[in-house]
C-alpha cells in the first residue's frame, strides 16, 4: 500500500509538471514609460490607402525620405522621422498627419486615381470627380489613370496620390518646424559645426546666450520659412549685437534677418528674375509707427480696430491683383514696424513674407506691382 502511495504521487507531480511545461507564458508587458513617448510627426491612413506604404515599392515612404533630405538641403531644419501607420477609425481615403500627437491636417486621396490640376488655378475641364487639393484647396479633379496623357496635352499638371499625400504633409512640416525644432536639435546642430568654428560657439555660449536663446532666434526664422543652413553666420550676427548689452529677442532677429539679406532678397527671386514687391505708402507706415506704444525693447501695436480692418481689406485686394497677373509678391515695410505688420498679415495670408528695406540685397533686381 505505501509503494502504491508513492507511485501515485509521482505520476501526479510529472503529469503537473508537464502541464506547466505546456501551459503558454504570457508575453512580458511593455514598460509602462513606453506610454509616455510621443511621436513627433506621425501619419495615419485609412484602410483604403494603406497600399501606398507597403508592398514592394511603397512609393509614400519613398517620397518622404526625399521630403526630409529636400528640407535639410534647402532649410537647414533636420524633419523628424515620420512613423506611418493604420487608423482603422479613419474613412478608408482618410488620411491624418498629427504632429506631438496633435492632429495638424487631414485630407482625402483616391488611391487608385491621378489627381489633375489646372496650373492657373481653374477647374480642370476632364471627366472625374472635382475636388479641392488638399495642401492648398485649389480646385482639381480626380481622373482615371489612363486620361493622364490628354489631360497633360491640354496642359494641366497630374500627380499621383502619394504626391499629393507628401505636398500636404511638405505643408505642414513647413508649418510647424519651429515646434519641431527642439533643444536637442538645436544642441545637435551646434555640435555638428566644422571644428574651425567651435570659438565661434564658445565666445557665445554660455557668456552671451544659453542654447535656449539660440534656439527662439532660429525658431523665429523657421517661422517666416527662412533657412538656417548658414548657421555660422546666423551666430556671428547674434554675436554682434549681444556683445556688451541684452538686447530683445526681436532686436536680435531683426539683425540676423539683415545679414542673411542676400539668402533672403535669393528665396524671393520670381521665375522672371526680380523680386516682386507690395509697398505701403507714407501713410502707412506712419500710422503703424505711431501707434506703436511701451519701452523700446517691448513694443505693442495699439491701432484701432477699425483701421487694422481697413489695412487688411487693402492687403487681400492688393495681393488679389497681383496674383490675377501671375505676380507671388513680399510685403516692404520700415525695418521698425515689420514684426508689427508681420503678425497681422499672418492672420489672413500665413505664407505672405513681410521684407523690411535692410533686407533687400543692394544689387537684387526689385519692381513694385502693387501699393496700400
């Protein structure tokens, strides 16, 4: 009876032994910091376009990998990874970009048709469903593949849908680079300036400025879309003015946008070889000054509602007639009242640069095609 006992318990505990052998493991959890990470540019698609990322040639992913190499070569601002994925509750040609995990645009594209525009901005006369271009909402037309050659013999322009994807998110980027230019990016950038320069850098960092500082100056350039490529110089001008007295952040930036005069007067060089201008008049420029009101280094605009609604009404107009002659003009104004006049036109045209006179190259070519 004893060795029947024992038998019996050893064969219980093999048979338990082999049931936890062959009882699954539950998969480790994922650390719970790992909630705490957000995406800085992220893209997600509907079910119905998820075929434009995946497959042997994902022509979407491609197309981003020249986007970021386009705006480090043309902006100076190394773009973040984008991180593409699904989003089930999208409608099926839905797509959302959303940048710090906030959405910054959405549109829709038929993945298996080719969008056709007319280049002066009417509704192309072709068979197919009109819509808006979802980077600029100009009027456009999804078309079937195979009328893409006559719709370029009748000369409108086609692209695919991931292009018009990657227009849109290109837009957006353009938008928020100066949220997406982080301290670590900024210490990045620095850190990877030729050795020659590295005095350049000492002399101003920490005496003069801390990186933070350094990063507002190049934040407030991104934010009227010019290029920080020439960082050596942007720093020299920072240099400059900050030696031996504090100045503001606007003072400082007005200087660095003077120096960088001949990039600058260069980005706005239309297809004809002269910079377009809008000028105000006298007027103008002496009622944004004299409405102008605190300390030299903290300046605040105090119009009247009224006239900055009549100034604005002039502006659309204006900028309106230019566009009718194929004209993509700046805005010229005084060097002190730019950043005044600049925040206002940002209201009603983002994309509209305001030059002030210092940063017009002495030898571009300018011609004025058009007066408020």
């Amino acid at each position: 009876m004893a060795g029947g006992a024992a038998w019996l318990r050893s064969r219980q505990g093999g048979l338990e032994a082999a049931s936890e052998a062959a009882a699954p493991v539950a998969p480790a959890e994922a650390p719970i910091t790992d909630m705490l990470k957000i995406d800085m540019i992220r893209l997600e698609l509907g079910y119905g376009l998820l075929s434009l990322a995946s497959g042997d040639t994902p022509r979407l992913t491609e197309q981003i990998k020249h986007l970021r190499r386009a705006i480090a070569a043309e902006m100076g601002f190394i773009m973040p990874p984008v991180r593409i994925q699904d989003n089930m509750q999208l409608g099926a040609d839905i797509y959302a970009v959303k940048v710090k995990e906030v959405e910054a645009g959405r549109g829709e594209i038929r993945a298996n048709l080719m969008l056709g525009m007319d280049p002066h901005g009417g509704m192309p006369d072709l068979p197919g469903e009109r819509v808006e271009e979802p980077a600029f909402g100009l009027p456009a037309v999804w078309i079937d593949p195979e009328l893409r050659e006559e719709a370029v013999f009748r000369g409108c322009t086609v692209v695919d849908p991931a292009s018009a994807l990657t227009t849109h998110l290109t837009e957006i980027v353009r938008q928020m680079m100066p949220e997406l230019l982080s301290f670590w990016e900024t210490q990045k950038l620095l850190d990877e300036l030729p050795t020659e320069q590295r005095k350049l850098i000492s002399d101003l960092i920490p005496s003069q400025m801390t990186i933070a500082g350094v990063q507002r100056i190049l934040q407030a350039l991104l934010a009227e879309r010019v290029s920080i490529r020439d960082l050596p110089t942007i720093l020299e001008s920072v240099l400059e003015i900050c030696t031996g007295a504090s100045q503001s952040l606007n003072a400082i930036v007005s200087h660095v946008r003077s120096r960088l005069a001949r990039q600058i007067s260069d980005s706005h060089v239309g297809p004809n070889g002269y910079i377009p201008l809008i000028t105000l008049s006298p007027e103008w420029e002496a009622a944004f000054a004299d409405a102008l009101t605190g300390p030299p280094d903290d300046r605040q605009l105090g119009m009247a509602p009224s006239a900055l609604a009549d100034f604005m009404h002039r502006l659309r107009a204006a900028f309106d007639t230019a566009a009718q002659a194929g004209e993509a003009p700046v805005l010229l104004t005084g060097s002190n009242i730019r950043v005044h006049v600049r925040a206002i036109v940002e209201r009603i045209r983002p994309s509209t640069s305001v030059l002030s006179q210092t940063e017009i190259f002495p030898r571009a070519r300018i011609r004025t095609v058009g007066s408020i």
